[in-house]
C-alpha cells in the first residue's frame, strides 16, 4: 500500500477482538497504520492483540467502549486523538445479530441490533466526521452485510440495521464529499468467524446453496478490500455498497 496517500494514518475500528474487526486491524497494523480498537467484552483477546501487533512494531491500542454509547465515543476519538494522531480512517465494523422469525422476535432483540449496528455507527460517524471535515481528509468505511441487500428470513432486524447503514452511507457520502471525505460500505456474504460458526448445519448448507462460489469467504478477504478501500487506489469512490459474498447479492 502506498503511505503517502492518506495524512495522518491513524485508524479506529470498532469490534477489534475478533472476526472480520480483527482480520482488518492485523491487516491495517501490518501495513503501517497506527491502530486503535474497540472492544464490548473480550479484554483479554484485546489485549492479546495489542501485545502480538506491538512485538511486531506497530503502533496501536484497545479501549473497551459499547458502541451504543454516545458520549463514550466521542470521549474515545479525542483521546486516541492526543494519543495517536487524528482517526484518518474510521471502519465501522462492530456488529451483533439476534435471529428470530418476526412472529416470535422480542422487542429486546429488535432493539439491541439497531442500536448496536445502526446506532453504533451514527455515533463513531458522529464523533470523527467534525475533525475530518476540518482537516479535509478522511475515509469511513461501514461493515454492512449481504442481509442488508438482499433481506435474509430470520434476520428483519439485523437487515433493518445493515439496510440503514447503507443509507447513512449513501447519504454522508453525498454531505461530505466536497470536504474531501470518502464513505463506503463493504456488504460481507458468509464469512467464517465466531457469528456464523454455531449456525445451524441445514441452515449453512442452505446458504452455501445460494452462494455461486459455493462456499464461505474468510475475514481476511474482507480485510484487504477494507484496506483497498482506505488508499488511494479508491481516491475516486464514494458513497459505494461492495459486496464481499463469492456472488450471493
Ligand atoms: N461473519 C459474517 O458472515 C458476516 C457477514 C456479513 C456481515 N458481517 C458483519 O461484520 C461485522 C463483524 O462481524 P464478525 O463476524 O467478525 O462478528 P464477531 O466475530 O461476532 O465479532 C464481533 C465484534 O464486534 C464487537 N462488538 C459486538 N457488540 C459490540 C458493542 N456493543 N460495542 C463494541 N463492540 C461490539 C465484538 O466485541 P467483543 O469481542 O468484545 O464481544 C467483536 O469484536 C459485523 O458488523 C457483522 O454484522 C459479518
């Protein structure tokens, strides 16, 4: 990756400790970035991460903060701020899902999938954009989701969440362009981590059947378009859904 493109090269990733989030922070640590993470609960892993990446040399920090708090997101970027540098590029990447037919699904389970997905990235967005704006230069990218395209039984909620950060993409994209700032979206199809590993085995198997490639993708592919995405090579797109899903969308 060319290192000269983005000034300064500070990146916040949401949800770090493991799957797609960590595939990217690797990835982004690997290449030279400054990487701070967030975290809901998995400290130790977090941790893990930041000693692993810091032996290599690289530069980079955990902070548990939930995404569906607010303030602590704004307390969070004006830390890793005066710590790091100024967040250059934002992936928004933390994600739950609480499946469950509509006719059976809590209002609970509705609730903690907008605010963790769709809320959570309004406020990282909310509490970065300011700062890039006045520096004329930054890239968000959103993790979406297939579901969020397509619509996936089971899932009105975490579709919901995903469709809606297509919007907010789209739509801040449109905002902030003429400031210098790029927003895309990447929409992952099947991908191997920690929320697809206790699927049901007639259920994968039904979903790889939807899948032309036929069979799951890796959080490290996701990774590199992420990483493709925050260069230069991607100076000219915004306001961009790509799917990552071995051609399911
Ligand atoms: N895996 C797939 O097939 C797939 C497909 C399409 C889209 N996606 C999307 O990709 C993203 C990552 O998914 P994944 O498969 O890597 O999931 P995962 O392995 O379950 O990891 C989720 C990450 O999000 C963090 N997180 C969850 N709730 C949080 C909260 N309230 N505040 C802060 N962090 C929180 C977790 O932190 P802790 O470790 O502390 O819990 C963890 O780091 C999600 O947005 C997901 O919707 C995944």
């Amino acid at each position: 990756m060319n290192h000269e493109d983005i000034s300064p090269r500070v990146a916040l990733v949401t949800g770090g400790s493991r799957g797609i989030g960590r595939a990217v922070v690797t990835r982004l640590a690997h290449s030279g970035w400054s990487v701070a993470f967030t975290y809901a609960g998995s400290k130790e892993a977090s941790q893990q991460l930041v000693s692993e990446l810091r032996e290599k040399g690289a530069n980079c920090r955990a902070d548990q903060a939930d995404v569906r708090d607010f303030e602590r997101a704004q307390q969070l970027s004006e830390e890793i701020s005066s710590d790091l540098g100024p967040v250059g590029l934002l992936v928004n990447n933390a994600g739950i899902k609480r499946d469950q037919a509509l006719f059976g699904m809590t209002l609970k389970a509705w609730q903690e999938v907008i605010d963790t997905n769709l809320g959570g990235t309004f406020n990282y967005c909310r509490a970065v954009v300011p700062s890039m704006m006045k520096r004329r230069s930054g890239v968000i990218v959103n993790v979406v989701s297939v579901s969020g395209i397509v619509g996936l039984p089971g899932q009105v909620n975490y579709s919901a969440s995903k469709a809606g950060v297509i919007g907010l993409t789209r739509s801040l994209a449109r905002e902030v362009a003429r400031f210098g700032l790029r927003i895309n979206a990447v929409a992952p199809g099947l991908i191997e981590t920690d929320m697809t590993r206790d699927m049901p085995e007639k259920a994968l198997k039904r979903l790889l059947e939807q899948i032309p490639a036929r069979s799951m993708g890796t959080a490290d592919q996701v990774a590199q378009v992420v990483e493709f995405l925050a260069g230069d090579g991607a100076a000219y797109i915004t306001g961009q859904v790509l799917p990552i899903d071995g051609g399911m969308a």
